[in-house]
C-alpha cells in the first residue's frame, strides 16, 4: 500500500541517513537558480513531502537558510546536498529530498518542469513532461502533483 511504503536515502559517506514513510506528494525537475547553486548541478529532481513523513534515523544534517522560510539541507561531513525545506502553503511544512539522495532513485521519475523560465538555455532536457515557469503557473500545475511514477 502506497501509505505504507518507506523510502530511505542519506548522504555519500553514510553519516546522514534517513527515513520517509508514505508516498511523494510530487516529484519534479527544478530549474531554479537556488536549487541549481545548492546541488552544482543544471536541474535538480526533488521529491516533494509533508515534513512530518522524514525522520533521520542517522545523524542530522546542517540546514542553510538560503531565504526567508527555506532551509537547505546538506551533510556537514561530505557536503551531500539533501533537502529544500519550507512551507508548503495549505499542506503545512514540506520537505523535498534530492532524488539523487534516495537509495533507489530510479523509483523517482519526475512529473514535471518548475522555474522552467530559470533554466540554463544550454541545458535542455528530452521529454515530453510539463513545463512551468514558475512553481504553478496561474495557480495551476496539475501534472506536478501525485506519487512517482
């Protein structure tokens, strides 16, 4: 049952691990220049949870403040970046986890684009999925939202 599944992952050398249960309540491919600066990488792919679904069940990693309400998440030891942290307006405090962080990412596949409009223009990824300008364009982004596929 979706519910029920758990979901671990933790950081490169092991000293931050941790614990999700239930299913994602999104998983998506970021463009945006906060999470491109946080992971060194072009696109990052996160997979988007209620916070009170995470427990670390290993060490605890150090938390940035990267702006007013977020909190990035990185291993103190190895540098692994593991979370983008904040509100997630009507359902509470969110958590999204780095997919390449998950144990088994390939689990993990991406719905959609978000801050498309931020992506690097010599980057581009081949597929057919959504994309955002912005986290919900005019309030919407339906194809964003649900488990993984």
């Amino acid at each position: 049952m979706m519910s029920d599944m758990e979901t671990t992952g933790g950081c490169l050398c092991r000293a931050v691990r941790y614990a999700i249960t239930g299913a994602p309540l999104s998983v998506i491919y970021c463009h945006c220049e906060s999470c491109r600066k946080h992971a060194g990488a072009p696109v990052v792919a996160l997979a988007g949870y209620k916070r009170a679904q995470l427990r670390y069940t290993a060490g605890a990693p150090q938390v940035y403040a990267s702006s007013a309400g977020v909190g990035r998440a990185s291993c103190g030891a190895c540098g692994t970046p593991l979370t983008w942290e904040g509100d997630g307006g009507e359902i509470g405090p969110m958590v999204e986890m780095l997919v390449g962080t998950l144990d088994r990412p390939e689990d993990f596949a991406p719905s959609c684009h978000i801050h498309y409009a931020e992506r690097l223009t010599w980057f581009d990824v081949a597929d057919d999925l959504p994309r955002y300008s912005e986290w919900h364009d005019g309030g919407e982004a339906p194809a964003c939202h649900g488990p993984a596929r």
